[in-house]
C-alpha cells in the first residue's frame, strides 16, 4: 500500500515536471495532478497492456520506439478525461511522455 502511494506521489512530480518543462502540457493545480496521475495510473494498468499488445508488429519493426507513440497517445487520453489537465498537440503529449517516463524510471530504479 505504501509502495502504491509512493508511486501516485512520484506519478504526480512527474506530472507537474513534464507541464513546467514543456510548453503544451498545463496542470491548473496540485489537485489536478493528483487526479491526472490516478488517472494515468489507472490507465497504464488496464489500457496499456492492451495498446501494447496490439502494436507489438510497430514496436518490432521500430525497435521499440513506437512505445513512446502509445506512451504519448494514453498521456493525451488521460489529459482529455481529467479536469485541470491539458495537453494541447501530440508533440505536448511526446515530450511530456518522455519526461514523466525518464522521471518513473529514474526515481524507479533508486527506489
């Protein structure tokens, strides 16, 4: 359970990162982040298995960069479910998916 909370918090910095870095990317506030990042949580959960599968041809064919297409796509859903979280084009929604993975992945790995 802590290990969950731990992973919402860091999703969230992740978040409010991504829409300071990156011009197209805007959270109107810390509560909008929170929500986002439950959201996009819910979302790799359930959805991203399911993209994943289904673009695993593309994935192969690119050598793996077509994740970053699919990490981009579920961004901009959860952008377009959440109140408060905007992402204005598909190059937004690239960058900030490049920023919140490499911030997952590096506040992953020290912990």
């Amino acid at each position: 359970m802590i290990r969950l909370l731990i992973n919402w918090v860091i999703l969230t910095a992740a978040i409010l990162l991504a829409a300071y870095l990156i011009p197209g990317v805007r959270v109107r506030s810390l509560g909008s982040a929170f929500i986002a990042a439950a959201v996009l949580g819910i979302i790799n959960v359930f959805i991203r298995p399911i993209a994943i599968f289904l673009s695993i041809p593309l994935i192969v064919v690119t050598l793996g960069l077509f994740t970053f297409i699919v990490n981009a796509l579920l961004l901009w859903l959860a952008a377009a479910i959440t109140p408060g979280f905007e992402v204005r084009s598909f190059w937004a929604a690239l960058l900030g998916a490049l920023v919140v993975s490499i911030v997952s992945y590096l506040t992953g790995s020290v912990l």
